[in-house]
C-alpha cells in the first residue's frame, strides 16, 4: 500500500458491498496461524434481492467536508455479504466472530498489505427490514482513521431493463453541501 491514502484505500473497501472491486492484496498467511471463518452464512442478515440504493457519506479523521456517493444497482446484499467476506479472507484477512444482537451485526477484520501496512476494520450494520438497512464502518491505518455510514434501500424488483443496463449511478465523491 505504499503510497496509498487512507481516504483512497478506505473509500475502495467502504465499497466492497456496494461494488465490485478489489482492494489491496494481503501478504499471504502465515503457516500455521489461525484464520477464522469471516461469518456463519446462516448468522447474516436476510434481505431481499432487487434494486437497491446506497448512499454513502464518508468522514476522514484528517478532516474536510464529508464525501457522499451515491450507487443503484440490481443486488442481492446478502449473497454480497457473503461472497464479499469470503474474498476477504481469501486474502489473509484475520477476522473476530461475528456478533449479532436483534437486528444488529457486528464484524471486526484486520487485513496486511504486502508491505506490511495493517489496516484495521470494524462494522456494524443495522438491519431495519428486509428491505433497508444501515451499516456504519470504521477504519484505521496507521494514525488515521475514516468513518463511512452506507444507508441502503432496495427500490424495488428489477426489470429486464434493469438488468441489462443496472442503471448504476456512478459516485459522486463530492464534498457533502
């Protein structure tokens, strides 16, 4: 990650269940040590595929005006939950278990990049129905950190036009007015 800004790197991973993407690659794991499971499918939330619309609204720890994007798309945000966190510890990320209480999850997941830099990952994500949810994510590398809240709504079903053409939005990452 040399080079690499925090904002940049933590704008790519605040999208990972918004949008397809890769982050950093991770070092490899070390032989023998213990990389826990990201989560019990059966223990994420359960919510309906269709089109949906996230907005997001990032803060730096560096400070500036909050950056906003906003994304639709044809989803289905579990099976994104899922495959997201199976890339991630592909990768060598180290994850705690999943906690859940009602309707919220919590997740925390440490990653290495090849040179070394670790960058630390805490989620919570609040699921109101199955039909909207908010997840608010903390990141830390180094002495920074970066705050993102994603509220997302599903729209509803998704047409054959949808589907051709998702009507994705693409970010705006502009100052927040």
């Amino acid at each position: 990650m040399a080079g690499c800004s925090l904002p940049g790197v933590l704008a790519l991973l605040a999208c990972l269940l918004v949008a397809p993407g890769r982050g950093a690659e991770p070092t490899a794991h070390a032989a023998g040590a213990a990389r826990p499971a990201p989560a019990d499918a059966a223990a994420l939330p359960q919510l309906r595929p269709g089109l949906w619309e996230y907005r997001r609204t990032q803060i730096n720890s560096g400070g500036g005006k909050p950056q906003t994007a906003t994304v639709r798309k044809c989803s289905d945000p579990t099976a994104e939950f899922k495959r997201k966190l199976a890339e991630l510890q592909g990768r060598g990320c180290v994850f705690e278990s999943l906690r859940q209480d009602g309707q919220r999850y919590e997740a925390s997941w440490r990653c290495t990049a090849p040179d070394g830099t670790v960058l630390a990952m805490r989620d919570s994500i609040t699921v109101l129905s199955d039909t909207s949810y908010q997840n608010e994510s903390e990141a830390f590398l180094s002495h920074e950190a970066t705050h993102s809240t994603i509220v997302a709504i599903r729209l509803g079903d998704c047409s054959a036009a949808n589907r051709r053409d998702p009507g994705v939005t693409a970010p705006s990452n502009r100052p927040q007015e």
